[in-house]
C-alpha cells in the first residue's frame, strides 16, 4: 500500500483504487487549482491545492468508514466518492462557480458528466465502482452520502484544519478524531453520539470565525468579483466554450485574461495585487431587502446605473451583495437518549449562530481608488445605504 506524507494528517495510505484515480489527468489537474483562491492575497501562505485537500477527505473518509465497520462495497463508495468530490470544480474553485452555473446550469458537485466515458469513470468501473453512484454521493445522495456532502461532513472537517493551517490562524483548529469516532448509523442517517455536543459546537464556531477571518475577508471578495465579472466577459465573448473553461488551472484562467484586451486589466490587477476597493461596506441592517442577495442580471444592471450617475466605465463599478448568511452545519444530527434531534435543539449556543453570520454579512461596492468618491455617492443613492465604507 502506497503511503503519501501530509502536511495536516501526516501519513496518508492508499488503497490501489485511489492511487489509481491519482494518476487521472482530471484528478493531476487539482494540484493546479488553489484550495482558498484568492485567500492568498491576504494570506501568502495559503498555497495548499485542492489536491491536497481531496487526499485529505480521502484519508478522513477511509477512517470514517473504518470506525462504522461498513461493508466493503460502501466502504469503497464512499472512499472512492471524497476523492474524486472536487474534481469539478473550475479554476479559482468557487470563484468562477457563479459563472460556470450561469453557462452551463451546473454545480461542482454534480460531476455525473466528468465520469461518463472518461478515464475517472474507466477507473471506477474497471474496479467494480459505478460512476453514476460515485457522482450521486458526491452531491450527498445514496447511503451515507452526508458523510462526503452534509451538514458535518469529512470535506468541511479537512478544510478547516487545513486551511487554518495554511493560513496560520488559530480559528479553524477542531476534534475531527473525535467528531470520527462519534460518529453512528441510525436507521440509515449518520448521527453523533450523545455527549458531543461541546465537539460539534466547536466544528461550527470554528467555520464561524473561519467566515469572518479569511473565507469572507473582503480582499476576498473584491478579488473574487474581479475574476467573476472577467470570467464572464471570456464567456460571453466566446473565448472558451464553458466546458473548456470550466477544466481551466489558476494560471491558464489568468493567462487567458491577459490576452483578452477587455479582461487584460483584470489579470494585471490581480496580478499585482492593484485591486479595486471599498466605495461601500453596508452591515446588513443598513441594506434594503431588496438589496440582499441580488441575482445576478439584477447586479448588472444595477452596477450600470451606479456607473451612469457617477459618470465612469462600467467595469468599473462591482456590486457584491451576498444571499442571506446561514448555519446548515446546525441541522446535524445528534443521539440525545437514543432519539436522533437536530444539534440546534440541544444547543443554544449553535442556534445562534446564525446571529453571528448576519452580524458579519456585509453588502460591497467597489471601485478602482481613483473613482472612489464618485461611486461612493452614486451607489448610496440608487441602493438607499448610508454607510461609512470602512465599517
């Protein structure tokens, strides 16, 4: 058995059927697509890969299924499924998704078509594994696909470790060992056992933080909403068609914006860290309801008629307003006295939660620093918000 030193889980082992869907093209692909994207930008050493990450979910998956005594063809479904469960996703991770579910109407977890008559699939089923339940448990579905896609899933237990690790903060530290072992099957659902609640609290206070701190950090987010509104025009310009853009790498993408003339700006800038800033940071209490979550059609055309009145290009204005921040992570189950309750019921401090991500929810606007004052004014006019931009 081939054995891989990690960072976060020191040695990982592979089953022969991991080390063969390694050696995918789709899966040598990962080592190419940053884990935190535009993370890096305000915490160099945030460098790990999606790569790495799948080995980890992998390595958590197999402990996973080792402590529940599964049998085995389970067991290798769901080892098999964490491995390949990011292998959809396109350059820049979740920063191009919006724009890639626009195009072609999918999400990164439905990964049906990546192993259909391709060598992923070809693996799978040389080894006795259907690719068509492999793509089902990826997005959750079939037997204990909650343990690779749930509320308390392996992927979030690894990225929070991991991505704390990489970045250095302390925030994203938990007890995946225990929350492991915790773990039961009750009538066909995966459940924690009683007395883990402290366990389990810990896990979502710790995404929580990890919210605030570096997934939601606003350099971010405006270096996000900068590859997003590129990656659009590459689209709709016909640059790539989407199902080739969506098996782009970090560095392809932003290869391909610098030889585009209307996304060359874009590459420069994120290149050398010259990004836009903040005309407007609106807590959630000062927006509309109107404002929240605005689709994306919507965004536009309201980033035009901000640009209009402040009399600048509109590239030149991005609108950022999230959907309403939630907690999935508080539906996890927990035995309490042999009943299966919902970890919100038996903890107060989990069920509030989703007080603490409204109170970080923050609307964007932003500009080149130069058009500034000029956004600044426009924007809080047309979207009715009075705000300090360095709230």
């Amino acid at each position: 058995m081939t054995t891989v030193k990690d960072s976060v889980h020191d040695y990982i082992e592979l089953c022969p059927t991991a080390e063969a869907l390694l050696d995918t093209a789709a899966m040598q692909r990962l080592r190419y697509v940053r884990q935190l994207s535009t993370v890096q930008l305000v915490y160099p050493s945030a460098n790990h890969t999606r790569f790495e990450h799948s080995l980890g979910v992998y390595h958590l998956a197999s402990r996973a299924v080792d402590q529940l005594g599964l049998e085995a063809d389970l067991a290798d479904r769901l080892r098999a499924a964490a491995l390949v469960h990011d292998v959809g996703h396109g350059p820049f991770g979740h920063q191009t998704e919006a724009a890639i579910e626009r195009h072609l109407g999918r999400h990164h977890d439905e990964i049906e078509w990546l192993l259909a008559d391709t060598e992923l699939g070809d693996v799978l089923e040389d080894r006795g594994l259907d690719p068509r339940e492999i793509a089902a448990t990826v997005d959750g579905r079939g037997p204990l696909g909650e343990l690779v896609s749930g509320t308390l899933d392996v992927d979030r237990m690894d990225y929070l470790v991991r991505d704390a690790h990489h970045t250095g903060v302390p925030y994203g530290t938990i007890d995946h060992s225990r929350l492991l072992y915790a773990l039961r099957v009750v009538d066909g659902e995966l459940a924690l056992e009683d007395g883990t609640v402290a366990t389990a609290e810990s896990a979502l206070i710790a995404r929580t933080l990890m919210n605030a701190t570096v997934y939601r950090h606003h350099v971010s987010r405006i270096a996000g909403a900068m590859l997003d509104r590129a990656s659009e025009r590459l689209l709709v310009d016909d640059v790539f068609d989407p199902e080739a853009f969506a098996r782009l790498t970090d560095a392809e993408l932003l290869a391909a914006f610098e030889d585009h003339d209307p996304t060359a700006d874009f590459a420069t800038r994120i290149r050398e860290r010259d990004l836009y800033k903040r005309a407007l940071w609106a807590r959630r209490e000062a927006v509309p309801e109107d404002v929240v979550g605005l689709e994306y059609d919507r965004t536009r055309t309201v980033e035009r008629e901000i640009a209009d009145a402040a009399g600048v290009d509109s590239s030149a204005v991005i609108v950022d307003s999230p959907s309403e921040p939630t907690s999935p992570e508080s539906r996890a189950k927990i035995l309490v006295d042999g009943d299966v309750r919902r970890l919100e019921e038996r903890s107060a401090l989990v069920a509030g939660l989703d007080a603490c991500a409204r109170e970080v929810w923050r609307l964007g606007v932003y500009a080149p620093e130069e058009h500034l004052d000029d956004v600044r004014a426009a924007a809080s006019t047309i979207l009715a918000v009075e705000t300090d931009a360095t709230r």
